[in-house]
C-alpha cells in the first residue's frame, strides 16, 4: 500500500512502513516540505494513489464533505509517544491495511479500528 505521511506525525512514520514492505512518503520529502498546504497534500495523494495519514480534522471534513482526499488513514490517539504511536502501527498495521479493501476511510482509535464502507457514486445520489 502507498502513503502518505502528514507533517504532525513523525517522519519514523514512514520510514516504518517503508521497512514493512509498504511504500510510504512524509510530507518533509515533497517540495514546500512540511509547510505543504492540506489540498496541495490531498492532491499529491490522490495522484499517487496515496492513503495520507494524518491526525489533522481539516484532512476528515474534507474527506466527508468534498471526497478528497480520496483515502485517509486518521490517528485518533490523543497525546501518544512517537515510540507508543509505532508500537500501535506495528501492532495492527495488517489490520489497518486489509481494512482498505472495502473502506476509504480508517481511522486508529486507543482501543479500536474503525473503517467506514466506501460509498458508491449511487448510494451517494440516494442521501440528497
């Protein structure tokens, strides 16, 4: 799988799921860096096809509201060690992965997973 790490979480990050056998990026390493705007990182991803990971809420409301980015992997755990927050990737990154396969959104909790079910462009046309 392909991600990309936002500028919040460390660039350990993506370096650990490089070393897992993914292919991952930190938003240090594109060309504004970390000062990359939310849209300009939504887009990179998109293009790429990219799952951004990010504790940023700006990153779900656009998610919801606009689709973009089209996936987004977010880390809903409070104050948490860079050591804790890779210890918990590491512990359920399979997890997290396979919950891609019928999600576009995921979300990490301190206790649980959460994926929401992709939606079709007809279930979408249904909630208007």
């Amino acid at each position: 799988m392909k991600f990309l790490v936002d500028a919040q979480l460390p660039a350990r990050l993506a370096r650990f799921l490089n070393d897992a056998g993914h292919d991952a990026r930190h938003t240090s390493q594109l060309f504004a860096g970390n000062r990359t705007a939310d849209d300009q990182v939504a887009k990179i991803a998109d293009s790429e096809d990219r799952v951004v990971v990010s504790k940023d809420a700006d990153f779900r409301i656009s998610h919801q509201l606009q689709g973009r980015p089209r996936r987004l992997l977010v880390v809903a755990m409070g104050n948490i060690s860079n050591n804790g927050l890779l210890a918990v990737f590491e512990t359920h990154l399979d997890s997290i992965v396979a919950a891609f396969d019928d999600a576009d959104r995921v979300e990490i909790r301190p206790t649980q997973i959460v994926a929401w079910q992709r939606t079709t462009p007809e279930q979408d046309s249904g909630r208007r």
